[in-house]
C-alpha cells in the first residue's frame, strides 16, 4: 500500500468473536488484537498514516454484545496507541446488522441498535465511526417472479424445476445460509414437494418438504425478500442466463399510474 499510495490514511482490522453470527467473518479476517499496535507502527515506518481501527463482528448478527465487547478492545487500543504517539481518529464498526428471515426476526433490532449507540457515545465521543449496513438496508429490497419448467414424480413426492437456482438468484441458499420466502399460486390440496434449480448439479435444490398445490410447467412463483447476496453472486453456470432485473418505479404503467394521481390530486386542489 505504501508503493502505490504513498502517505495514504489506513486502519488495522482486528479479529473480533462472536459465537451469534451467522456468517463468522473473523475465521478468515482481522490480525489478532495483540498485532494491532505493531502493524500501526509498520504503517507508520512505511509512509502510512495509521488513522484508525476497524472490525466486522460478522453477517447477521443476533448478538449486542458482540457489538460492546468490540468498542471496549478497540477503546483499548486507541489509548494504547495515544500513549505511543500516534492519534487514531478513525473508528470503523463494519456491518452485520441482521435484516428478518422468512420467520421474522428474533430480536429487537431498535434496542440493539440504541445499546451499541450508547457504547460509541460513552467510548468514542471525538472519534469518526463509519458503519457498513448493506445487507442490513438491501436485504428485503427485491423480489424475484420464477418459473416452472419442469415436473417430475419421486418416490411419491412432487418435484418442480424452476428456471433459478443455486447458480442464480438462490446462491445465497448456499453462500449466505439464507431460506428466502416462497409464494406458491394454485388451488387444491396441497403437498409436501420439493424445488430445484435448472442446473445439472445434483445440490442445486432449494426447498424441500415445501407444502405447495400441483403446480404445472408455465406457473409463476413468487420469491419474496431476496435482497442481498443473489444475482450480485450469480454465475452463468450450464450456460443459463442471469435473470433480469426491474425497476417497478421505471415501469410505463407506474409512470402512467403516478401522472394520473397527481392530476386528481391537483383537481381535489382546485376544487
């Protein structure tokens, strides 16, 4: 980094743990809390300005103190690096805010958000905190409309081939350990079936004992909720196409829906 941006402002990642994530970012990322100092002074040597520490408590977290524990070591190691001369400014608490499942959401997200709050008020008052909330401001976000294009009859249970998979919109199944929310449409008893993708790998399946009325190839479903990690991961694998995305706001007939509102609105002010 000193080579190629030379005087450039850096922080240290540091190892953090918690047991309450669903995603462990921390098996992979962050030096020890022990190296911390040390790299910022290699930072320093180098023509770097160490300007800050950062951590990432890991994807989906259910855990506050995760949270807490964190600014305390962090806390730490702004002071110990003070005592050495150099004045971190730079605080950076990285994401995992957890966004509902297809169950809800098990805790109370606006007592987490307040009690972590609290703990960057009372540790870090002079300090510029970032945060990275994707997932938890993307994760609901979308959408997707799938299709049937195959059935099948095993062992007794129904099987329904959609045109997403693993592969597609669903990798979050597999890189995420997400169940995303399926909308089945028909009417007559329904079954315990299973839904697998289009591909020819034998896990590309998404749900299994999935009570769902007999569906036909052409029947649309409806998958709620996909947000983050799906067609951001998705791959051309078995040479199937990505499925396209859509802008609700950018469709002709919701441009035309929202014209016609604001005439009556303006006619109701006329009157």
């Amino acid at each position: 980094m000193a080579s190629y941006v030379p005087g450039a402002d850096v922080l240290v990642r540091i190892s953090v743990r918690n047991n309450k994530a669903l995603v462990d970012l921390n098996t992979k990322f962050g030096a020890p809390v022990d190296d911390a100092i040390a790299l910022l002074q290699q930072a320093e040597q180098a023509g770097l300005h160490a300007a800050g520490i950062c951590f990432h408590v890991g994807s989906q977290s259910l855990s506050t103190a995760a949270y807490e524990e964190a600014l305390l070591v962090a806390r730490k190691l702004f002071d110990e690096a003070e005592a050495l001369g150099m004045h971190l400014t730079d605080l950076d608490i990285g994401g995992g805010f957890p966004v509902p499942d297809a169950d809800g959401l098990s805790v109370d997200l606006a007592v987490m958000m307040e009690s972590i709050n609290r703990q960057i008020d009372r540790l870090f008052p002079d300090t510029a905190v970032w945060t990275e909330p994707g997932r938890y401001m993307c994760g609901t976000a979308v959408n997707l409309v799938t299709s049937v294009i195959g059935t099948k009859d095993r062992n007794g249970k129904p099987w329904y081939i959609l045109d997403e998979g693993i592969y597609g919109c669903f990798s979050g199944i597999m890189y995420d350990h997400w169940t995303y929310p399926l909308h089945c449409f028909g009417k007559g008893a329904k079954k315990s079936s299973t839904f697998g993708g289009p591909s020819c790998d034998g896990i590309d399946v998404l749900y299994r004992d999935f009570e769902a009325p007999a569906l036909k190839i052409g029947d649309r479903l409806l998958v709620t909720e996909m947000g983050a990690y799906t067609s951001v991961s998705a791959t051309r694998f078995n040479g199937f196409y990505l499925a396209p995305t859509v802008i609700f706001e950018n469709q002709p007939e919701y441009a035309a829906r929202q014209k016609t509102d604001a005439e009556d609105k303006d006619s109701e002010a006329a009157v």
